[in-house]
C-alpha cells in the first residue's frame, strides 16, 4: 500500500470524476495485472492503447484510474460510473495528467522509493555498439569485486540473478523495480543500455545518471512505430547527456558535439583514433587463432580531464590493450569501456582480465565447431552492422565468408535490399532464410533481400528453414573460411504471427560440429 498523493507528488493532474483514494495497493499499466485497489496508468504503446482497457482494469477492481488529458470523453467517464453500478463496485477516481508515459515513471520511482538515489548509473546509448560496450563495462566492475548491475537488451543480472527482459531498456515500472532489487542485493553500480525509444517514451525519467557514454550514431530506428525522421533520433539520444554528470564520446564519430551541447554534463571525456581525444589509440594489431578472432593496440591517455568550455593538459601514459573480439568497433567499445571504468578506478589487471576472457552472447560469439574454420553468431540486423562486421571480418583475409541472414518482418522495409546488397558486396556466398517474420510473408521478405543481392551481383541461395540454412553454411565451409549467422544473435526465439517459438542460433550452430 502506497498513500496515493505522495505518489502523484511532483506531478501536474487533476480528478476529473470521484475522489482520490487515500492509499492505492498496486500500479499498473497492463490491465491484465491489475488487482483490487490499483492505480491503473493508461499508456500508449506501438500496437495496444491503455486508454481501450479502463473496462477491464475497473471490472478487476481498480480503486483510480489515471489517463491522458483530452483522450477520453464525458461518455467514457460516464461508461466508468455505469460500469461500476452494474458490478456493484466502490467508487471510481478518474485523473488526467498531460503525459501518462511520464507520469507513470514518476509514480514508478515514488512506489520502488527512488531506488537510483542510491547507484552509480552508467548510461550508454548510440545506434551500434551499446551491448558489448556495456558488457564491457560491467566485466571490469565484477572482475573488480564491485557489486554491479546489468540491464540490457541481452538480459538483467547481477552476481548469480539472471531475467531476460522485452526491450533493450525496460518500462519505466519494471526498470525501477529493478533498480530497488539491485539496491537491495547490495549494488553500487549499474551498467544501463539506454535505446532511443526509452528516451522518447520517458522510460528513463527521474534518473540522473552518474555517468553516459554516446558509441556512434547513424541512420536507423526510423519509421512506423520508431522515429519519424533522423533529427528525431538524434534529438532523443541527446536527452540522455541533459541527465547525467560525466559524457564519455565517441570523437570520431561526426555527431559526438551535437550530442555534447546543450549537455548537463560537468566532465566530458572522448575517445577515438584521434590524437585529439583523451582515450586514444594506435598501433593496431589483429590477432587470429583457430577458432578465434582478436584484436591489440596501444591505449594513449592524453589529455585526461577537459570540463565544458576548457581543456586540462595531463602527461601522457599508455598501455597495450589485448580484446577477445575482432575488429575496430571492438576497439572502440574497449575504449569507451576503459574511459567509464578508470573513473571509477577501477584497476588496469581487473580491465585486463575482463577484456581478454571476453565473451557477450550473440555479439561477434565465435562458436568452438570446427578447428578448421571459425563460426560467428551476431547480432548485426541492419545495412550499417552487417557491412561493418563484414568489413572487419575480410580483414582477417579468410578463405571466403559465408553469411547467412534474413530480415525481421513489421520493420523498415529498406532494411531488406539494403542488407543484401551489402552481403552480396562483402560475403563470398549468402544463404537467404527467415530471421523473425512477425506478421509478413517471410517468402516476400526474402524476395526484397534478394533484389539487394542481385544489385550487387552476389552469389547465394534460399533456405527457408532457418536451421537447415546454417546447417547448409557450415556443411560447405572450408578450412580457413568464416561463418557468420546475422540477424538474431543472443535471441532464444523465433518470431512468427505473433508466437514466439524455441530457437537458438548458437544451439543450432553446434549441432553441426566438424572435426
């Protein structure tokens, strides 16, 4: 139980219909949760509307009900009264507040008793590179001994507790509930990813982060039910630097000083291939064994130190840094990951260590199937992603790369050509099947790859049957090639009219062992 006002403290709304309960047991926003005495919060979603539920949250007893100024009428109001005669039910209290998104992590941090009051957040967001970035992270303050949290778009854990969670960064009631069970276990720190959406859907509100980290920023998320255009996107990134008090960006990057304007930040650190940046790098080497693929290089510190507006000298250091992952964007994560942890001082042997036993599931996972050649399961679901994993992966001059993919239905259609087109530039042979089709033909869909494919004159073939198209990719592997499977990575699922059916790529992968 909750006393409702103090729930609704910092809030502009007003009661449209009945009085406002002395106290509230629950709040809600899924009326398929509500219990008696609730607070049930009228959100908008992508394909549902809370407002088109206040029926059912009233029959399961909802004690008030709070939604969005001007979207319901004197005849809903007057369905709410009649509805409760009918059922024989107590009172009901009708609020309106002007953005109920907002006011439900508001009411959220008010019920978990502002959780984030005592954690050292961390924030990274950007269009690639979040995941291993805060992964990263995060293996440096376990390999440290701090107790720290993890939330993200591949699970929520902390020490032994693990929960696999629907968006990249939770609903605002969920992620505060999180935050309390972190704060109770004993954490000191959390490693957040922050998406677009959650900035625009106010999943963040009242978190004042200690620290945020911008990877880089390209055109992506936009379209039906993401953003309506780039600047959008861009705008909604840029929140994230107007809520913390240390931005660590990305200099190379040709948006890191918009995102840095207008910021809340009192400390920005950069880091790059720049001689500019304060966390630098140079002398790259690749490292390839076996079955697995790295990457070293020599971390510069500059310039450690420059607040807004100024620039402190500091003598230089350095150091070599050896990362259990391939590639210059597994460079860059490692330096945005050493520049967040070495404000927390958290020692170079604890940064080795995590960074040389790295391994984060579904992102660049290279899988033990073969001595002969080298399997890759990522994550990669966009043009930007596979071209930059390709791109990295040639580097390592293999015999030929065999990349099999296909694209998730009910999102940006352009994705699909522009995806096969990239494939069929940079892989010596593609395998066409479905990844989670959702509500479209998957066979119209892989028409659309195909188009891409034949604009770049790429060689490939067509298996529907997701299994049997890795099974037909790793069967015609040679010593010396490498396998990628894109598109789903760390997911357990596919995702077919709505059903959501078991299926792993690493778990399919493996039942192709070679020797």
């Amino acid at each position: 139980m909750r006393q409702t006002e103090k729930l609704l403290q910092g809030l502009k709304w007003r009661c449209i219909r009945g009085e406002l309960p002395r106290e509230v047991t629950q709040v809600a926003y899924d009326s398929r949760k509500v219990e008696p005495g609730a607070l049930f919060v009228c959100i908008q979603g992508s394909r549902q509307d809370g407002h088109a539920f206040i029926r059912e949250a009233v029959e399961r007893g909802a004690a008030a009900i709070l939604t969005e100024k001007d979207v319901i009428d004197e005849e809903q109001i007057n369905q709410i009264n009649n509805l409760r005669k009918v059922n024989n039910l107590r009172k009901i209290c009708v609020l309106e507040t002007k953005d109920t998104r907002a006011a439900l992590a508001s009411i959220s941090r008010q019920w978990f008793d502002n959780p984030q009051e005592n954690l050292k957040i961390i924030g990274v967001t950007g269009t690639k590179g979040k995941t291993s970035t805060a992964w990263m992270i995060w293996k440096m303050f376990t390999a440290a001994g701090q107790k720290s949290g993890l939330i993200g778009t591949i699970e929520v854990c902390y020490d032994t507790w693990q929960q696999k969670i629907r968006n990249t960064t939770p609903e605002s009631y969920e992620l505060y509930e999180i935050l309390r069970k972190m704060v109770d276990h004993g954490c000191q720190y959390v490693v957040m990813e922050v998406s677009s959406q959650a900035l625009k859907l106010h999943r963040v509100n009242g978190i004042m982060f200690d620290a945020a980290v911008f990877t880089n920023l390209r055109e992506d998320h936009i379209g039906a039910g993401e953003h309506a255009d780039f600047a959008e996107y861009m705008a909604c990134k840029h929140r994230l630097f107007c809520q913390c008090r240390i931005g660590i960006f990305n200099q190379d990057d040709p948006y890191w000083q918009e995102m840095w304007r207008g910021s809340s930040c009192e400390k920005v650190l950069t880091y790059g291939f720049s001689r500019q940046a304060d966390y630098c790098a140079d002398r790259v080497q690749l490292l390839r064994g076996s079955d697995r693929l790295g990457v070293q290089y020599h971390l510069n510190r500059y310039r450690i130190g420059k607040n807004q507006g100024e620039m402190e000298a500091a003598s230089e250091n350095s150091w070599n840094v050896v990362v259990n992952a391939p590639g210059k964007f597994s460079i860059y994560n490692s330096l945005a990951a050493i520049s967040v942890a070495e404000q927390y001082q958290i020692p170079e042997e604890a940064i080795e260590k995590a960074l040389h036993t790295l391994q984060v599931p579904g992102r660049i996972e290279m899988l033990p199937v073969s001595p002969r050649f080298i399997v890759i399961v990522d994550y990669a679901h966009n043009a930007m992603a596979l071209d930059a994993l390709l791109r990295t992966l040639r580097d390592y001059h293999p015999g030929r790369i065999i990349c099999i993919f296909g694209c998730g239905g009910n999102r940006a259609a352009e994705r699909r050509f522009q995806m096969g087109e990239v494939a069929g530039r940079l892989a010596d042979l593609v395998v066409v099947t479905t990844d989670n089709p959702r509500e479209e033909d998957p066979e119209k869909i892989a028409d659309e790859i195909c188009l891409g494919l034949e604009a770049a004159k790429g060689k490939y073939g067509r298996i529907p049957d997701r299994g049997q198209a890795i099974a037909y990719g790793i069967s015609h592997a040679k010593p010396g090639d490498i396998v990628v499977i894109a598109g789903k990575g760390h997911e357990t699922y596919q995702e077919i009219n709505g059903e959501k059916y078991p299926m792993d790529d690493r778990k399919l992968a493996m039942k192709c062992k070679v020797w």
